[in-house]
C-alpha cells in the first residue's frame, strides 16, 4: 500500500511539473517583442523628475500592443491575441469593438494599431496589423498572412475591413514588427521585421536585408510607406516595381517604434539588434539600416555575431539598389541589448519646457523610459562624457539618460491630445495604461 501511494504521489508531482512548464512555454510563446521582459516596481514606477508622477489610468488588459487616442481619455488598444479593446474615461467598455482570429505564436498576434480622422468626411479610420488565422475542421488551421486592414470607426464597433498589404509570414513567427503611424504626409507607415534572421534558405534573404545576390524585397526588414487605401506612393523611393516601391527604409531588423519630428517632420526609429547593438536612427527617406551584415556600428557574421567593433562598414557590401539607397550609422546604440519598443515626440510643453520636442524611448527588458535632447539642427542626439561616441557599453553608461524605470516592459509611448505622456506595458492579465503628468 505504502509503494502505491509514494506512486501516486509521483505520478502528481510529475502531473503538476508538466502543467507548470506548459503554462510556462506558453506564456513565452505569447510575449511578444522580446522574452526576459521586465516587471513592475512592487512601489509602482519611479520618475527622476520630482515635479512630475504617474498615474494608472487603466490595469487589466491582456498583452497589449499598441494604443491610439479616438479623443481626450477615448483610447483604442490592440491585444495580442486579436481583440481591439476601448478604454473611456478610465472604464474599458463591455464588448471590444473588434476581435479576429491570429496566430499568436511568438511575436505572432495582433502588433499594431493606429487611427486617422478625417473630420470633413466625419470618418474614422482604423489600421490594424495581424497575422490572419483561419481555423479549420480537419487540422489545426492555417495562418494565411501577416496583414493591414483598415475598418472604419461606426457605432462603437470596427466595421467595413479593406484589406491593405498581405505581407511575408516565413521562415520564422518571430520578428514580426508591426509598428504603424500616419506620416506628416498624410500616408500610413508600417514596420516589419525580417521574420527572423536566422535563415537556412537563400529565398528569404532578400535584398532588403543586403544579401546582393538574393530575390528582390518581398516586404519584410523595412518601414513600409503607402496611401491610406494602400497603394504606392508615387513611382516609389527605390523602385518602382511592386512590392519595391513601397520601401521607405530597409536593412532592419525589427522596429517597434517611430515617429516623426514635430518641428523638422523627419523619421526617427528604434531597432532590435540580436544580441547586441540595438539602435536609434534617424530615418531619411531610403535609409539602409545595414541589417544583415551591420547591427549597430559593428559588422556581422553569417551567424550574426559582430566580427569587431572596429570593423569597418566600409568592409562589406551593402545592396544600395542603384544609388537610390544610403546606409547610414546609428545615432545611439546600447551593445548589450534592452530591446528597444517605441520611440515618441514630446511635442507638448505639460511636462515642462525642458522635454518639449525632445525624443522618449522605451524598452521592454528592464521597463525603462529613456530621455534624448537634440542638436540644434536635430539631426543628432545631445550626449555628453562617455556617450559622446553613440554607444552605451553598459547599462552603468546610459544611467544618466534614464527619465523613469519600473513600469515593467513596455510596448508603447504615446502623447495624448491633452499634452501628457501615455505608456503601456505588456502583460498577460494585467497590462496598463499610465499616464505621466506635471505637479505644475
């Protein structure tokens, strides 16, 4: 009797270590941007600025990837597992206002949202990235796309969906991007990464990714630019053959994040580099990022570890599809990486003068919020003492553009139309909104 007890009881222990690791490899499976991600302060998030605090605006969401503001505390959020959630006055509504079905393997899911108002027509468009899943009897089902959809706002609910881009889901569900704004220009921006960079066949290394012999771009390792009904911007930036002539920029990895200088109307971004060398670049129009045989300012190897810092760029041939693309070097880099998410304009002065127009970037490793001034011709970053050569060897070197730590890992940045700084952070039963204002 004794040894069919101690057999029942292993047979349980067993039982349970097999739900914890399912539970466990499925919350790595859905979390989005970069594993390892960082947790909240048990005290909640830390400013260091003393006139200014944080306030919860709302807690409770499920992996949220990105928001967007309908009106002042009318917020949109998109949920990684396809559902577009609606945030009034701090109170979520009863019912979404969307819900599809996506694959939600690794950065596989429901990645981006943005919102664009056209208030002579009095409509409201609604842009969604997702990868497209379609469930089926007799298997499993099949993932049909990495997809931008526009709906239109009606009725509290997303209605009448356009299909924009159908674009690459292979070899790898990682590396998705997503990222997705309304340029100063009046078209929609999207990034999307190079769905791993880690290839075992030449008809995924594209040109896009600087593989000079390889098919032209499908897609993947840039920033899209097309009209709101989806279609090229004129002949294009590199080409002006399909889907070449919707390339902006090309040469990441995966974004998620950028934005558009209020004052100059110039891009800036935020890339994952792989191990190494995330970035902030500012983004001219046919910016090469050097990805994948540059990340950060170091050159990379077939199995994507960086050869030296003092290797030259100058060393390897980068795809410059005749002339009309320019490689061009970071303005900040961090060699150990805190995965880079969103990058935003305070293009407002609530938080006081001093961040007026500069530049916010969050992460999602540590839940850190980070501070960048610009040059007088904002072409550069200001960075003094050890900065000064664009590059954080250590978290101990970039202390000093920390503004706020502690929010647990964050998935988006956003000025609200009242002036002050939203983030959201990712979490799988209790992602937030905080909102940070002035004591002034």
């Amino acid at each position: 009797m004794l040894k069919s007890t101690i057999a029942s009881i292993l047979v349980y222990l067993i039982w349970l270590i097999f739900i914890f690791s399912t539970l466990v490899n499925s919350c790595n499976a859905s979390e989005g941007p970069a594993r390892g991600r960082a947790y909240v302060l048990p005290g909640g998030p830390i400013l260091n600025d003393s006139r200014l605090h944080v306030e919860t605006i709302f807690s409770g969401l499920k992996y949220p990837t990105s928001m967007a503001f309908l009106a002042p505390n009318d917020i949109l959020v998109s949920e990684k597992d396809g559902t577009v959630q609606r945030i009034i006055n701090g109170h979520i509504q009863s019912q979404p206002v969307l819900k599809v079905t996506v694959d939600k393997t690794d950065e596989r899911g429901l990645d981006g949202l943005t919102v664009y108002t056209n208030e002579s027509l009095n409509i409201t468009n609604v842009f969604l990235y997702y990868t497209e899943f379609k469930p089926t009897f007799h298997s499993h089902g099949v993932t049909l796309g990495n997809r931008v959809y526009r709906y239109q706002l009606s009725g509290g609910i997303l209605i009448n969906p356009k299909l924009l881009l159908n674009l690459p889901i292979y070899p790898a569900p990682s590396h998705v991007g997503g990222k997705m704004k309304i340029g100063p220009d009046g078209n929609l921006y999207l990034s999307v990464g190079d769905m791993d960079g880690s290839f075992n066949s030449t008809k995924y290394e594209t040109k896009a990714q600087n593989y000079n012999d390889g098919p032209s771009p499908d897609g993947r390792a840039g920033i899209l630019r097309v009209t709101q009904d989806g279609k090229p911007v004129g002949d294009g930036i590199l080409g002006s053959t399909p889907i070449l002539n919707l390339y902006y920029a090309y040469g990441i990895k995966n974004s998620f994040g950028f934005d558009f200088d209020p004052i100059t109307k110039k891009m800036w971004d935020t890339e994952n580099g792989p191990t190494f060398g995330d970035e902030i670049n500012l983004v001219e129009s046919g910016f090469n990022s050097g990805w994948a045989k540059v990340q950060g300012i170091w050159v990379v190897n077939k199995v994507t570890e960086r050869i030296d810092k003092h290797s030259s760029v100058d060393s390897v041939k980068l795809e410059n599809f005749d002339g009309k693309g320019r490689y061009s070097s970071p303005e900040f880099s961090w060699l150990a990486p805190i995965g880079p998410t969103s990058i935003v304009f305070m293009n407002s002065g609530k938080l006081g003068i001093k961040f007026q127009n500069d530049i916010f970037v969050s992460d999602i490793k540590f839940g850190n919020i980070y501070h960048f001034k610009l040059n007088e011709d904002r072409t550069q970053l200001v960075l003094n003492d050890v900065l000064q050569d664009k590059i954080a060897n250590t978290m101990e070197e970039s202390k000093d553009t920390i503004f706020g730590r502690g929010f647990g890992g964050i998935t988006d940045l956003e000025v609200g139309p009242d002036g002050y700084l939203y983030v959201l952070t990712f979490d799988s039963t209790n992602g937030t909104i905080y909102k940070i204002t002035s004591n002034h």
